[in-house]
C-alpha cells in the first residue's frame, strides 16, 4: 500500500514506522515552515531518525493533500493526527478528499475534537500502575491503531480516539468499578509485584520470578535486530 502521513509528532509518525517496516510505501509530509516537535525533544534527532526510517520524507504542507490528483500514483492510504479545526481553517475535508480518490482516511484525534491529541496522549500514557515512570504508550498505542485501522478499512474518513485506544489496550478496558489506588492492578493479590535490587519480583503460581531491568547492551546481545533495530 501507498501510504501518506500526515500531522506532527509521534502517532501518526509511529503508525508510518510500522507500514514502512511491514513493507508498504510511506510518504511522510513535514512542514516546511517549522520543525516537527519531535525534533525539539532531548536527543530528538535520534528520535526523528528512529521512527522516520524507511520513509519518503518530503518537505510539503498538510493542506497540500486537497490537491492530489486521482489516479495510479495516488496514495492508497492516509493517516493523520491534525485537529478537525485545522483542517477545517485549511479548507480541507477529510471525507471528501478520501472519496474523491476512493482510499481510507484514518485520523486519530482526541475524545472531543477540541483540544491538541498529543497533550491528551502525554497526560494519559502514565498508566495506574507505573508510579512516576514516563511511558509513551498513548503515543505508541495510538500509532499501532492507526495503523491497523488503515489496513483494515474501507474507502473514506475514520476517526479513532485516543481514550478508547488506550483502554483497549488495557486488560478489562472500562469492566473494573473499584478505584485504583495506584499500587496494584485491580486483579491481582497485594504482593504480586514489587522491586528486587536492579528488576522487578513477580510472584505467580506459587513461583516468584524477577525480571531485570534490560538496557540496550542486552536488547542488542540478545533480541532479533538487525544494525541496532529490532525486527518484528
């Protein structure tokens, strides 16, 4: 598949990362009047490096998408996380772009199409139980879905949320009423898990297992990768 992403920052940039790994064509449009935020993070080039790989980056205006023309070098499918007021300001419609050249649109937007996605991702990717550990999980989550959803859909313009996404990628998603302290998961006993020294205790069917801490010298010595990325 011809994939076009489009928007800034993680989500759709993960979701292209993906395709591209798997084999599909990606072409990445990034502004050409400011960086994306990604390369204003701490080590940010590394970053852009890591999950641009594999595409076609081009330096080309979202609202440019209006003006593709139909026809066999047409993008086969789009992904973006571009607020709906964006686009509207642009004078882009979304559903009718996607009809007019007969693919999937698939945007990832927040629960109530007000406010930016990725500030909702980052204040929600800490998860109940990970205590003060940064997690880009609605980024990542987000990204995966996205990236399902293209490959799965029908012509025309979807849009994903990323609260739903995230709890789907939780156990139970919204059937646990109790409140969550934050210490332990709403299923398992106190005690199940805990620190030991440089890892994480775990103690299942009457076994206790600890789980060290893995850095990149023992991703890179033992997981399937090939010049420092790891293979799916």
């Amino acid at each position: 598949m011809r994939v076009l992403e489009l928007g800034g920052y993680l989500v759709p940039a993960y979701a292209g990362m993906i395709l591209a790994e798997q084999g599909h064509e990606v072409t990445k449009w990034v502004s050409p009047d400011r960086a994306d935020p990604i390369q204003g993070l701490r080590d940010g080039d590394a970053l852009w490096a890591w999950v641009n790989h594999g595409k076609h980056v081009q330096a080309r205006h979202a609202r440019g998408v209006a003006e593709i023309p139909s026809g066999p070098a047409a993008p086969e499918g789009i992904v973006d996380n571009v607020r709906a007021a964006t686009w509207q300001a642009w004078g882009v419609d979304p559903a009718e772009v996607a009809g007019r050249l007969g693919v999937p649109w698939v945007s990832m937007r927040d629960d109530f199409d007000q406010r930016s996605f990725d500030a909702v991702a980052q204040a929600r990717a800490w998860g109940d139980h990970l205590g003060w550990v940064p997690a880009y999980l609605g980024d990542t989550c987000g990204g995966l879905w996205l990236a399902f959803k293209l490959l799965n859909a029908a012509p025309g313009h979807h849009v994903l949320r990323q609260g739903a996404v995230l709890a789907k990628l939780v156990e139970g998603e919204l059937v646990v009423t109790p409140a969550r302290d934050g210490q332990q998961t709403p299923w398992d006993p106190p005690g199940t898990y805990g620190a030991n020294g440089q890892g994480v205790r775990v103690r299942y069917r009457g076994e206790e297992i600890t789980e060290p801490f893995r850095d990149a010298a023992w991703r890179l010595a033992r997981l399937q990768h090939t010049a420092g990325r790891l293979t799916v």
